[in-house]
C-alpha cells in the first residue's frame, strides 16, 4: 500500500482499520513485517476492507450524506 504523505491522519485510521479488519476475521496481523502471511489472508483482509468502505460510502449516499 502506498505511503500517504499528504494526510497522516488518513494513512494512520486506514492502518487501524486494516488491524481492526484482520483481527475479526482471524488473521494475525503484526506490526511491521507480515510477509509469513497468505496471498490468501492478505487478499481476505483487502477485500473485507473494500467490502465495508463500499458499505459505508453507499449508507452515506442514501442517507444523503
């Protein structure tokens, strides 16, 4: 994942919410280096993540946000 120099605050939520995302569907995310995971795990984790930001973007969108 690219490095945002531009928002920190922005990079720091999306890595607390990738954390957030691992932990509930049971991958063990460290700090760091994570290169013992899956392509698998690491794509389960992505994938939630969009899953739940098209979620909550398309809540916003009816609510009319």
């Amino acid at each position: 994942m690219a490095k945002s120099k531009s928002n920190p605050q922005a990079r720091a939520a999306l890595d607390k919410f990738k954390y957030e995302v691992a932990n509930e569907i049971g991958v063990n995310l460290k700090q760091g280096y994570n290169g013992d995971l899956t392509s698998k795990q690491a794509g389960q984790i992505g994938g939630e993540m969009v899953k739940k930001l098209v979620a909550k973007a398309a809540n916003q969108m009816q609510q009319g946000q």
